[in-house]
C-alpha cells in the first residue's frame, strides 16, 4: 500500500478542486476568476448600458454634470477610453460566447452607435470616432488576452473546441481499430 492511499489521493484532488474553484483548474487565480466573473459581467452589462445612452445623448458631459473632460485635448480620446474599458470588462467577463462572436458584437456595437449619432439633435458623426471606438476595442482586447490566463478564455465556447473537447473513446472505430483513414 502506498504512502497515499487511493482514498486520500480523491480527498486531496476535491480539495484542490474546491480552492482552485473547479476541477483539473491548477490555479488558485483562475478559480477566483471563475467565482468573480458573473460581478464582471453585471458591471460590464451596466457599463454598456450606461455607456450607450452616453453615446446617444445629446449633451453627455451635461448628463454627467461636467462641462469638459481634463487631459482630452479638443474632446478627443474619450471614445477611445470607453471602449477600451468595453473591451476589458467583455473580455473578463467571460460570457457565454465565442471569441469571434464577442469581436463582432463589440465591433457591431462601436460602428452602430457612432452611425446611430446621425439622428441626435446635436450629435454629429465622424470618422475619428469610428476609429477610436475600434482602436479602443482592439486595445482593451488586445490587452485582456495579453494578461489573462490562457488568453482569458471565455466560459464556455462552441462545440469542437480543441482544448475543452473531450477526447474520443479508445477502442476500435468504426472503421476497425485505431483512426479512420485520412
């Protein structure tokens, strides 16, 4: 019998598991992670929202109660803010979607809300902003997959994921023993 019995080797994998936050999860951070990503999501959900109606008010700074933004040169730059932090709180809030689908849906959103300015008295569309609001974006992105865990995957991903998928059964195929042909 060895030193750690069978029984002790299950004890101490479920331990491990409950402080790391899920099993075969060999990070104390990771496991927080996954206990703090649905507050992220309701601060990212309530950032969105508060974002746009910022972005399709006719006086967002009087909204705010300010008259300018400090440091933003001419008020430039503060699209490029705002969706930069977009970016991280989507990114870190792990939602239920795959990383192309979140592209599209933040790159959808940047480009409707700036088209969508057109119809506010006031407002004017401008291409700067365009470009803020993806270069803010891909930033943010670019910056959450950089210091995330393993890319800071989202929660779950499409079918056929590669690293999440579990392997297939061993034994004989189909077509006999081992792979099918290629």
């Amino acid at each position: 019998m060895s030193l750690f019995g069978e029984a002790n080797k299950r004890r101490f994998a479920d331990r491990k598991a409950t402080i790391c936050g899920a099993k075969g999860d060999d990070s104390p951070i990771g496991g927080t992670r996954l206990r703090i990503a649905p507050t992220i999501r309701v601060v990212w959900v309530a950032y969105w929202l508060l974002l746009t109606v910022l972005l399709l008010a006719p006086d967002p700074l009087a909204m705010l109660g300010i008259t300018s933004i400090p440091g933003s040169p001419g008020g430039r730059m503060e699209h490029l803010l705002a969706f930069f932090v977009l970016a991280l709180l989507a990114c870190a809030s792990r939602p239920r979607l795959s990383w192309g689908m979140l592209a599209g849906l933040l790159v959808g959103y940047a480009v409707l809300t700036e088209t969508l300015q057109a119809l506010v008295p006031t407002r004017t569309v401008e291409l700067l902003d365009y470009v803020e609001n993806l270069l803010g974006l891909a930033a943010g992105w670019g910056l959450c997959r950089l210091i995330g865990p393993r890319g800071a995957r989202p929660a779950s991903t499409p079918e056929g994921d590669e690293e999440t998928a579990e392997a297939p059964p061993a034994g004989p195929s189909r077509f006999g023993v081992g792979e099918p042909p290629d």
